[in-house]
C-alpha cells in the first residue's frame, strides 16, 4: 500500500516524531510506497506559526534543506524494506512563495522526487488553523457573498499552483471546506465551474488526485475529497492515489481502515501510486504514476488493518 502525504516533527513544528520514527511506522505497518513531503518554508515572518515563535525565515530554509538531505538517507537506508519518495507541500500565500518555489525546485533539481500541491491560505491568512482563523480568512474575501467569493479564490489559488506546478499529487482538493465538511458545491456554481476546471486541468497533464484520510480525523465522514467532487473526477477519468497527510509516527495510516468502503460507495475501480524513475518526467521530476496491478479491495494490507 502507499501514502504520499506526510509530515514529522522534526521538520514541522505542528506535526510529532522524528522523520526516521515515521519511516519505522510505515514499515512496520506494511507500506509498500511511501512519500515524505515536508511543507516548503514561508518567507515572511508573519506567515510563520505561533509554534515557531523565534524561529528566523533563515532557519526554516535550512531546516527543509535538512530535511532534503535527512529524507534522501533514509531513503537509502531502508530502502530494502520500503521505497520512500522524496517530496515536498507547496505553499501559495503570496506570489514570493510561488517564486520560492521555482528556487528550490531549480536549486534542488533531482533531490526533490515530486510535488504535493496544496493551498493553506486565503489572503495571507491560514484556512486550516482554527475555526475563528478560517472564519477570518472566509471574512477577507471580496464578493456580495462572503462564502461564494471565499470558495472560488481557494480554486483559483489552486488553479494557479497547478498550472505554474503541475504537482504530481494535488493535495486535500476540497481543503475550502474543512470547517463545513457538509457544504455542497451544488449551492456555489461559480466555485463549483472552478473547482471542475482545476480537475479537468490536473487530469489533462496527468496528476494523481489524493484521496486523503486526514479529513477523518478533522470530524469529517469522508476523506477528502467529498463525494460531490469525487464523482467529478471518476466521471472524467481522474487517477487517484492514497495518503494518510501524517503528522507524526501516530497518524502513520491512521483511518486508513475507513477508506475500501468509500472507495467502494463510490464505485473507484484503480489506484495509483508513484514510483521513482530514473527518467525525469515533463516536469523534470523523477517520478512515473503507475495503476496497480491487482484490484485494490484485495490488497493484503487491509486485512492487517482489521
């Protein structure tokens, strides 16, 4: 089985456990694939946690570049017992983070294997923090109607990281919702036409959508993505592919029992996962998506989880 989402403590400060510890739990879990995908440093020092108070912008570059070199070990080490993809989690909360970004991938081109593509932020404030935080990045937005205007620049935000990125993994599609996991898109149209041409974009150039447990430990009945966009992208061929988003050796996998029902519900007839490739794909990373090859549902993997 595979993830390709995760985080550790040792390079995230909301998140728990050494890198090495989160390696040792997936193996011990039976991982086949697994991706470590840290978030990329922030450049503004207002952009920066409460957890990381007196941390300097300098020293959360060296600390994903630690990590850098501090994942491509493991990946060595264990590497008979796992195969660890080496990532990381974009973030967009100004335009200097998207220059950012062209940086490290030009500075650390053949280091970093693949892209998780995620949005954390709406006009400089995190959505994934805390409800009154989320409330106040819904209250910034600019519209007649506070929520329609919220949901559609998420999509556009994320419109914009896929077409400057073309991420391998497009991370928690529906993170605009995590405070109101019942909200149908159905009730925005113009959100609704947003997020189905970011779906139909990232289908086009050939991403894998994760389908991402962590939403189960946020008080949601499903992971992300939701049903409504789910079928969205099973109606238009969309691959998808499996992650726990871990912060921590704790979160390794966890809830990852619920997902063969909704996969099922849903009627999900493949999954697929990355693997590393000498060959660089378009996008000068080294990884391919490959289907796997025996049906999901009967995945030995599962039946150790019950």
């Amino acid at each position: 089985m595979h993830s390709h989402h995760s985080h550790s403590g040792q390079f995230c400060k909301h998140a728990a456990g050494t890198l090495e510890e989160v390696v040792l739990e997936a193996i011990r879990q039976g991982f086949d694939v697994y991706g470590l995908s840290e978030h990329v440093p922030r450049y503004r020092e207002i952009d920066l946690y409460p957890e990381e108070e007196g941390f300097t912008l300098d020293q959360l570059s060296s600390q994903f570049e630690q990590f850098l070199v501090e994942a491509h070990r493991l990946k060595a080490l264990y590497a008979p017992q796992i195969r660890l993809l080496v990532g990381l989690e974009t973030e967009f909360i100004t335009a200097l983070d998207l220059e950012s970004l062209d940086a490290i991938l030009q500075k650390h081109r053949g280091q970093v294997e693949y892209i998780v593509g995620s949005v954390h932020h709406l006009n400089g404030t995190p959505i994934d923090f805390d409800r009154p935080t989320f409330e106040k990045a819904v209250e910034s937005a600019e519209g007649s109607s506070k929520d329609s205007a919220f949901l559609c620049a998420y999509f556009d935000a994320q419109y914009e990281v896929l077409r400057r990125f073309h991420p391998e993994v497009v991370g928690h599609l529906d993170l605009c919702r995590l405070y109101n996991p019942t909200l149908q898109f159905s009730q925005f149209p113009e959100a609704l036409e947003r997020a189905k041409r970011n779906i139909l974009y990232a289908i086009d150039y050939g991403a894998l959508f994760e389908i991402n447990a962590a939403a189960l430990r946020k008080n949601w009945v499903t992971p992300y993505p939701g049903v409504d966009l789910l079928q969205i992208m099973l109606q238009h061929g969309g691959r998808l592919a499996l992650s726990d988003d871990s912060h921590g050796p704790h979160a390794v996998g966890l809830n990852y029992g619920h997902l063969p029902g909704y996969l099922e519900r849903a009627g999900v007839a493949d999954l697929w996962f990355l693997e590393y490739s000498e060959t660089p794909n378009t996008y000068g990373r080294n990884v391919r998506a490959v289907k796997m090859e025996q049906n999901w549902a009967s995945h030995p993997f599962w039946s150790r989880l019950s």
